[in-house]
C-alpha cells in the first residue's frame, strides 16, 4: 500500500500541469466537439481537484461522495448541451490521461512495485467506472425533470 501511496502522491503533486494536459486534449478531440459549450476554467478546476485529491478520492472519500459529485457533473453538462456520450468520454479521457502521465513518471522495475502498481489501477478503475455509472444517473435525471413540465402539459391538454 505504501507504493500505491506514493504513486497518487505523485499525481497529487503534478495535478495542474495533468489539468492543463487534460485541458489540452478535450480541446483537441475530434470526440468531443460540444465541449465547447463547458468553460474552460470550469473543466479544469473540476478534474485538478480530482487529481489533486487523488489519495482522498481513491482511499477516504466513499461512493456516497463520488455519487453526489458525479450525479451533480452530469446534470450540469446535460444543462451544456453535452451529449452523454461526449460526458462519457471525457470521463474515459481523464483516466486515459492519468494513466500516460503514470507510464511515463513511474519506473517501476521490482515485482512489489509492480503489485502497487495494480493496486492503483484497481482502485483507479473502480473510481473512474462509478464516476461514469453516477454522472450518466446525473445527466439522465436532469433530461428527464427537463421534460416533465412538457408532459404534464401535454397530459392536462
């Protein structure tokens, strides 16, 4: 576990230039066209803190957190006009980024730093995976209150 801590500490302490790489690449995906609509500032105050406070999020923080701050991501991106599936992939691309940057900073060489390795990764993997599952509730939550003023109209006419 030691390794496995040393390791998001060092993402920790590398968090704004992983933000502006991050900044940098949904900018620049052909994937995300309708990221446009969210502010850049936004965008990168919202993954530098999940970088910065990867530790926390990983290992104290519990579902109940990530549940509530995904669901709340969701409905604000769905309130952008960002495609869920643009929403997904901005997730999948903050993971992708994360883990280059840890391919290239982390040497890893003895078979223990290696088991911390996958370590990380499981817990990054289970993190990255409810954010999705909690940030899709978000977003369709959000259509569908959107829409039910639209039904009850349309029930009572």
């Amino acid at each position: 576990m030691l390794l496995a801590y040393r390791l998001l500490r060092l993402v920790e302490t590398h968090s704004d230039a992983l933000a502006a790489g991050l900044l940098e690449k949904t900018s620049h995906s052909p994937l995300l066209p309708s990221y446009t609509h969210v502010p850049p500032e936004e965008l990168r105050e919202r993954v530098h803190e999940i970088y910065q406070h990867l530790a926390e999020w990983l290992l104290g923080k519990g579902q109940m957190d990530v549940e509530k701050r995904y669901l709340a991501i969701g409905a604000k991106r769905a309130h952008q006009g960002v495609p869920l599936s643009q929403l997904i992939w901005a997730i999948i691309l903050t993971k992708k980024n994360l883990w280059d940057f840890l391919k290239r900073e982390a040497v890893l060489d003895r078979p223990v730093e290696i088991a911390g390795e996958l370590e990380v990764e499981e817990l990054v993997d289970q993190f990255f995976d409810r954010a999705i599952f909690y940030a899709a509730v978000g977003y369709e939550r959000s259509m569908s209150d959107e829409s039910e003023p639209a039904r009850k109209v349309s029930a009572v006419g």
